[in-house]
C-alpha cells in the first residue's frame, strides 16, 4: 500500500491463481457423499463489491454482472439440474 502526504492511497492486488477446496478428509468425504467436485471461485477483475448491484451506479459492472449471472445459471443446470 502506498500512501501520499494529501491522502491519498493506492494498492496492488495479486490475481489468485485457480484451486480447488480441499477433497481429502471430512471435505473429501462430504464432497463424494454429495457428488460435488472441489470447485474453485470465480474471480472478476477491475470491479468493485456489490458489482451485479444495478441499483449503484458507482458499482454496477454490467459486463462481469452479465458473465456472472450466466455462469451462475449454467453452474446450477449442471449441477442441480435446474
């Protein structure tokens, strides 16, 4: 973090690199008892909190809202079969 005399502040962030939960023990045995995989998180770049918010100007992302809600309902097609 890098800060300056006026008040002003900036950071830089690492993208994390995909994984997976742990599948060995208690979580291993959930995850085949439930027929689940070890999925990981998606990550949306150059967005602020609450981007699907389309009430908030100041963090609405209609681009990565659009590719979230798509890959949400194609998550739940193929894995609750909805």
């Amino acid at each position: 973090m890098r800060t300056s005399a006026d008040g002003d502040f900036a950071f830089t962030t690492v993208r994390p690199a995909p994984y997976s939960v742990p599948d060995d023990g208690p979580v291993g045995m959930l995850l085949r008892a439930t027929g689940r995989h070890a999925w990981r998180p998606d990550v949306y770049d150059n967005v602020n909190h609450a981007f699907h918010n389309d009430t908030s100007d100041a963090r609405y992302d209609q681009t990565a809202a659009e590719l979230a809600w798509a890959r949400t309902i194609a998550f739940f097609k193929e894995h609750l079969g909805a």
